[in-house]
C-alpha cells in the first residue's frame, strides 16, 4: 500500500511546490538580482577586457559563472524555465473553478444573493409583476447575454449576466508571461549572435560568435560589393553604407544597401551594419619635398616596392599598413602607412605616414624629432575599406512579440472588464409592484453601482416611474 503511494505523493508534492506563489515571489526577486547584476557588469566583451578589469582568479570564477554573458547561461536559462513551470502549475491549478463558473450551463442564481447586494435601487410601478416581467424581460435580453427567471413565494425574480469569459482575462496575462519566456527560451538556446569583417569585392559565409568567438557557418554567404564612407567637417564619420549581396549556392538571391539601424533579414537572420575600418590600399602616390632645394617629386609606390629619391636623398619603402598607430606611445594617428627612409650614407630611420594628416611628417621634421633633407607625405590613395557586419538570429522574437500583444489585451480584459449579474426583484404591493435592482461584479464594484442605477432608470421610464428609492 505504501509503496503504490509513494509516486503519488511524489508527483503531489512536486505539483504543490510549483503551484507555489511563494515560489513565484522568489523566482521573480531572483530574476531582478540577477538582472541588476547582468546591468553593472557589462556583457559579451571581449576576455582581455575582463581580465583586466578584474584579475585573473576574479576573470576565471566569473566566467565560470557565466556572468559575461548572463542571459545564455545554464543558471538564467533554469529560472526561467522554472518560472514559466511555475505560471503553468498555478494557472492549472486555480483555473478549475473559474472554469466551473464559465462554462456552467445552468449558473443557478440565487435571489438570497442580490436581496443581500449593497447596491440596491428600489422602485415602485402600477402594473402587476406578471406584467412588468413582459416589459422587463426583452430590455434585459438586449442588454445582457443570458437570461432567466425564478418565482419564489411572493416574488418573481428576473436575473441576467454577461462577461463571464472576461475571468479569464488574468489567465490571458498568464499566458502572455510564458509566451514572453518562452520566447526568450528559444532566443537563448537557437538564437545566435555574432560579427564578420568582410573587405570590399569579397565574400563570406562563416562568421564569429560573439560569447565564444566560435565559427558558424551561415546557409548563405555575404558579398561585400561596395562601400561608402562619408565624413563630417571634423573627420568624424557621418554615414557608412554597405552594398550586400547574399549568395546561396554561388548565385546571387538578394542585393540590398544597408546602413546603421536600418538591417536586411533575410530567411529569418538580420545583418547591421555595425562597424568599418581600411584595409591597406593598393597603390599610394608619395611626395618628397627636399629641405635643402624646396623642389617636390611624386611618385607611385606599393608596399614592399623601393623607391628612389631624386636628388639623390635616398631610397625609401613602404613596409606596412596600420588600422589604428600610437606614434611615440601617447598620439592616435588612424590608418597610417609605416615605411623605412634609407638616406644616401645614412642609417635607415622609420616614417610614419597618416593616411587622414599628410603635413604629418612636415610638422615631425620642423619640430626636429627627425633629422631629415626631405620630407615625405602621401598625397593620393585609393581607399579600400572592409565593412564591420552584425550578425544574428532571434527564432524566439515572434513569440516575444505575440507575448505582448497578448498581455495587452490580457490587462485590458483584466482590469476594464468584468463578470456582471443583475437581479430585479418584482414583489406585488396593494394594486402595484415594488421594484428592487441589484447587482454583483467579480471586480469594479463602483462600475456595477452605476450600472444598475443606470438599469433602474431605464426600467422605471419604461413604466413611467420617475420616483427611485
């Protein structure tokens, strides 16, 4: 006996303790400390940041935790699944009853209720009780949903209803919550997020998660045709513009122009334009100015190419290409070509050449941290950027969204509607009827009181009764 009724009592101690509020009061603070948390401690940088910023033994037990990247951690993805067991469990588990009285065929109205109702409008009519109950009864039928009546000794009771359904308006929140996390669910565990650098003329269909930096390849591959770059008067970029085209099995099946928070989506993954930087360009024009004669010479080079200096003042190359160079340690100069002047009879001294500053070098060799008879600037170049792309799937969203549709009609049926019944109460007095509204709400008892004093003057203009007790 007591082994068949372990299970049971297994299985109705674990439907207890989800059907718990007080489970759901912990899981919600839960959330919100974590949620503090995951606010103060910035998201998804990079581990050299974090290690920084915190040590090394404080970087590896945080990451550990999964504190870095908090809403796709084991523990977050737990809450929130035990929190959406939980609203499950306890809608289940109260819905019975409310379920009893929506559905309910014949809804048994007592008049003993409503001769007790406080809202009570009473009024007395010349006509017999047989015949206000054909006068009453088809004001009532417009104006309420279902309708019935009961004769009792010395009084014939008329009762109707209407929004039963609107009880279920805190289950529709209810379901609105799990629809919100399941959303999130899916999000966290399909849904992914990442990045892509891709130059102009190249493709690429594999990019770089951004909790990992694991690869994942995409089913389709991203073109980089063109890009754009336009720059406001302080240097500062005002407007970045991407021409994409996605290829799927080497033929092309979209061509689009995105720029920032404006993506393309495609097959349910969204591409923003997130970022730029320059690639080294192909061929540059340099200028060398001789201090002593004042004359300037151009000339065409390429990285790794010498180029002889007229008036015999050297040979100089150009080595290589930086996106970002610190000169001296302490100044950002951007994109900057660094090359090797060899003067003739000299030692080789490096020169560092600003792709945005090209009097650079000029102000380096006034200002005599470089000794020099010439003066080296890049006069010309053609720019050849690569395009930063965001990249990333969020299968869950349209739940998110439904999510709030929902819980907006949800809270409206919740708190602007309700479940309303009336009694009129028709009792024969000498050669009349005294009259008696009353009425009662799941909710909003000051709508109802004005519902039936709105009812009792209807009814009683419909007998000619101006007089309401």
């Amino acid at each position: 006996m007591s082994k068949s009724g372990a299970p049971s009592h297994f299985f109705r101690s674990l439907w207890d303790f989800f059907a718990s509020i007080r489970l759901t009061v912990v899981l919600l603070l839960t959330l919100a400390a974590t949620s503090i948390v995951g606010t103060v401690i910035p998201q998804n940088e990079s581990p050299e940041v974090y290690a920084r910023h915190y040590g090394e033994t404080l970087f590896r037990l945080m990451d550990f935790l999964g504190l870095f990247d908090m809403y796709h951690s084991w523990w977050f993805q737990l809450l929130m699944v035990l929190l959406t067991l939980n609203i499950v469990v306890c809608s289940i588990n109260r819905l019975s009853a409310t379920w009893k009285i929506i559905f309910a065929r014949s809804p048994g109205f007592a008049g003993s209720r409503f001769r007790k109702a406080s809202n009570r409008v009473e009024f007395t009519a010349s006509r017999s009780p047989e015949q206000l109950r054909e006068l009453f009864e088809p004001m009532l039928q417009r104006r309420y949903r279902r309708t019935d009546s009961e004769t009792t000794d010395g009084s014939l009771f008329l009762f109707a209803e209407k929004g039963r359904w609107t009880r279920l308006g805190v289950y529709i929140v209810h379901f609105s919550v799990i629809l919100l996390l399941l959303g999130g669910l899916v999000g966290s565990f399909i849904g992914f997020e990442g990045y892509v650098n891709i130059p102009e003329g190249a493709s690429q269909d594999t990019i770089r998660l951004r909790n990992t930096n694991q690869p994942l390849k995409l089913p389709f591959a991203i073109r980089c045709d063109d890009f754009s770059v336009r720059f406001y008067e302080t240097g500062a970029p005002d407007e970045f513009r991407s021409r994409l085209t996605l290829l799927k099995e080497g033929r092309p099946v979209l061509q689009r122009d995105i720029v920032v928070n404006d993506p393309l989506r495609f097959e349910g993954i969204n591409i923003f334009q997130s970022s730029y930087g320059n690639m080294r360009p192909r061929e540059v024009v340099l200028s060398f100015t001789s201090t002593e004669s004042g004359m300037t010479y151009t000339r065409k080079a390429t990285v790794g190419t010498p180029v002889d200096i007229p008036e015999g003042l050297g040979q100089f190359v150009v080595e290589r290409f930086h996106n970002r160079y610190q000169f001296m340690g302490m100044m950002d100069l951007g994109s900057t070509f660094l090359g090797t002047l060899t003067p003739s009879g000299g030692e080789p001294v490096e020169v560092a050449l600003p792709l945005q500053h090209p009097d650079f070098d000029k102000m380096i060799v006034k200002r005599g941290i470089r000794k020099s008879d010439v003066i080296i600037a890049i006069t010309d170049f053609e720019p050849h950027y690569y395009t930063g792309l965001q990249v990333n799937s969020d299968p869950g969203v349209w739940l998110v969204y439904a999510g709030f549709l929902v819980m907006i009609i949800g809270c409206f049926i919740a708190f602007y509607m309700s479940h309303q019944r009336v009694g009129v109460e028709l009792v024969a007095r000498g050669g009349g009827t005294q009259v008696t509204v009353s009425g009662m709400s799941n909710k909003n008892k000051m709508g109802m009181n004005r519902s039936v004093e709105r009812l009792a003057g209807h009814l009683s203009r419909r007998v000619g009764t101006e007089k309401i007790g």
